[in-house]
C-alpha cells in the first residue's frame, strides 16, 4: 500500500492499534503460479483451479477441464448431496438410539419377571432355598449389567456420532458460504472426510442376553429343586391318618390307617353324616388349618407319584 495513505492511520491514536491488512495479499490465490494468469477453468482430474494457458500449453491441456462456475456448480452438486447424506445418517442414528432404548428396557423387563418367577419358585423352600435364590440373582444381575454396559457403550458411540456429525455439519455450512475458487479448493480439501461421513449408516444389533447361560441358569434351578425334594419332606412333611368315618362305601381302610383300597362291592359302614357319597374319597382324622404341609399319595393303580404343597 502507498506509505503517504498509510502515514494518516497508523500515525493517528484513532488507529494506532488497529490491525491493517493488505487487500493484494489474496490476489495470489487467484493467479496461475506458472503463468500468472487469472485461474478461471476447473481441471476435474487433477481437482485443481487452472488458467487457459495451463489447459492450451501446460499440463492440463489434454485434461477434462470446465469454467469455474460450471465446476463450482458440479461440486456444490455434490456437496448438497453428501451434506443431506449426512442428516439422513443422524436421522438414522437417532433411530437406532431409540431401538436401543427400547431394546434395553424389555431386556430390563424381561429379567424382572424371570426374577419374579424365580422367586416364587424359591419361596416354597425357606432359608436354604433363599440362599440359592440370591446366587441365581447374582447371575442374573452380571448378566444383565453386561448386556447393558454393551448397550450403553453403543448409546454412548451413537451420541458421539450424532455430536460428530452435527459439528461437522456447522463447519459445512461455513464451507456452503463460499465462492468460486475459494468453495473448490475448501470443498476438496474435505472431499475425503465428506465421502466417509456421508456413506448409509448402519446401526448394529442390539445386544442380547446370553441364551445358553438363561438355559443353564433354569437347568441349575431344576437341579435344586429336585435334590432339595428331601428337605422338604424334613421340614414339613407329615404321616396323614385317614379317618374311616369319612370312607367312601366302596373303600376299605387299612388297620395302619395309612393306606385305603377302592373295591367293586361297597361295604357296609355305620351311617354317618361325614361320609361321603357320591365320590369315592376319603378325610384325614386330623385337618391342616394354616401354615405349610407337605406330603405324598402313591397310586398303584396309575403307577405315579404324585406330590402335594
């Protein structure tokens, strides 16, 4: 810049710490540095800005080359494109985040009610029992913390994508604002990132719980069960009389009480208000009001055992 104009400003207290820029310092950008030419044509091989002289007598002169406007117009083309690719792949994370969502909470839902299946399996079986149930729990609860921590981790990466994509999608903005020479050369220096960000996403599968560890987890339970039969025989098993006050015509009680036998002849009993009539069964001589019982019927008839809570 001339020196007498720039004597007055920097000299002056109005401007004496103001920053002066020289308005030739962008001129350069716009010139060929091999012919200093205007760059007016867009080389799309070499996705570079040219001057004519480069596309007659240089390097690009047998290249596939457009004026700016056309070049800039093709770009921008693409730029729109790749940008709305973008929006599309937040729309689809955030999507995704809502089956995760959901996903988490059937899983959630899923094991509350094996854990309230299991507990009232357990309950018919006191402390002991109660101690295994906390066991399974444990199993449960490790698994489902597992299988969360991997959803969360996934929610966590899909919020990340969403934030990465949206700051991106700010800096592409100010990339839209510019022009010409300047729009070209900022466009392809992001050409890479633009075509990676702007590729379909796809969202992975929710994690699941582990199938075969639910399966050994009820397995174990059955195994409980079943060896746990004989305490509960110890705890609350008892030895019922029958009373045969109450036999049906056609049963005949044992003298040990213990054991009664269905006959095809009805036999002949003193009459009684408690016997019954219609059906053949018969009532124990001493009732179960409250609290808990446990005791067995073997049929040898049908051959099965049969146990009663």
């Amino acid at each position: 810049m001339c020196p007498v104009h720039l004597r007055d400003p920097t000299e002056g207290t109005a401007f004496k710490n103001h920053l002066l820029a020289d308005p030739t310092a962008g001129e350069s950008l716009r010139k060929c540095k091999e012919h200093q030419e205007l760059l007016n044509i867009y080389c799309k091989d070499d996705k570079v800005c040219v001057c004519t002289l480069c596309t007659l007598i240089g390097k690009h002169k047998s290249h596939d080359c457009v004026m700016i406007r056309e070049g800039e117009k093709e770009l921008r083309d693409i730029f729109n494109n790749q940008t709305e690719m973008i929006r599309n792949n937040v729309d689809a994370v955030q999507a995704s985040l809502g089956d995760l969502q959901r996903e988490k909470q059937k899983m959630k839902d899923e094991i509350k009610q094996k854990k309230i299946k299991i507990k009232l399996k357990s309950d018919a079986l006191r402390r002991r029992i109660e101690s295994e149930e906390r066991e399974m729990f444990d199993h449960l609860d490790r698994e489902e913390e597992r299988v969360i921590a991997e959803i969360d981790g996934q929610i966590n990466e899909l919020h990340g994508k969403v934030s990465d994509f949206r700051e991106y999608l700010t800096n592409l903005n100010n990339v839209s604002k510019e022009k010409k020479i300047s729009f070209i050369q900022m466009f392809n220096s992001e050409a890479s990132r633009l075509g990676s960000l702007s590729k379909p996403f796809t969202a992975l599968p929710a994690p699941g719980m582990d199938a075969t560890k639910l399966q050994e987890l009820a397995h174990w339970l059955q195994e409980r069960v079943e060896r746990n039969r004989d305490i509960t025989v110890l705890m609350y098993g008892q030895t019922p009389i029958l009373d045969p006050a109450t036999a049906y015509p056609q049963l005949v009680v044992s003298l040990s009480k213990r054991n009664v036998t269905l006959t095809r002849q009805k036999t002949r009993h003193p009459d009684n208000p408690a016997r019954f009539d219609c059906f053949p069964q018969i009532l124990c001589a001493v009732g179960v009001n409250c609290g808990r019982s446990y005791w067995e019927i073997f049929e040898l008839f049908r051959k099965a055992l049969r146990s009663l809570i």
